[in-house]
C-alpha cells in the first residue's frame, strides 16, 4: 500500500489538535503570567482591569487572549494536516500540569 492510500483513508486531525494543543498553551500562560504579576508589581498594576480583583482580572483576560490566538493561529496552520495526536497530547499535558501547578502559590513563591 503506497504512502498516499495510508493518508488518503486517515481523517484529518488538525483541528481537533489545535484546539487541544491550544488549550495547554493557555493554561501554561495564566500560571507564567500570575507567578510573575505577583513579582512585579509594574505589571500588576496594569493588569489591573477590574479594581476589585486586582490582576487576577488581567491575568485571566490575557491568558484567554492568548488561548483563543494560538488556536486560530495552529487550525488555520493545521487545518487540512494529520498530526500525531500523542505527542500533542503529551505536549498540552505537560503544558496544562505546569500551569496548575504555578498558580498553587507555594510552588509560585519559589521561583
């Protein structure tokens, strides 16, 4: 069976990658992005969109941001392609793990 038969009776997985992979990205970003507004205190400031929140509001505003961007951006990259669902996977695992665990503020506080 040639390499085009293979493909050519795969379903295209992209989209559903890139929403995956996307999610993991965001998660990642909300934990960089609060671990270091609570170290600098410029950035807090202006992260602060809604005065009774504080940053929090900031912070989750710009990891949505980013979410939404980086998955309009890899389902327009990965919109006809077959990608290997274990290593996004594995990825956006890893991904949303280290996210989580930078906004437990023990784990915050030591870097």
């Amino acid at each position: 069976m040639a390499t085009s038969d293979v493909s050519a009776n795969m379903t295209r997985n992209g989209p559903g990658a890139a929403a995956v992979l996307a999610a993991g990205i965001g998660c990642f970003t909300l934990g960089v992005i609060s671990v270091v507004a609570d170290k600098v205190p410029a950035l807090a400031r202006g992260l602060t969109f809604y005065r009774p929140t504080g940053p929090l509001s900031g912070v989750s505003t710009v990891a949505v941001i980013v979410w939404l961007g980086m998955w309009a951006f890899l389902q327009y990259r990965w919109e006809q392609r077959i990608v290997n669902l274990r290593w996004t996977n594995g990825i956006a695992f890893v991904l949303l793990v280290c996210g989580l665990l930078l906004t437990i503020p023990p784990i915050g506080d030591l870097l």
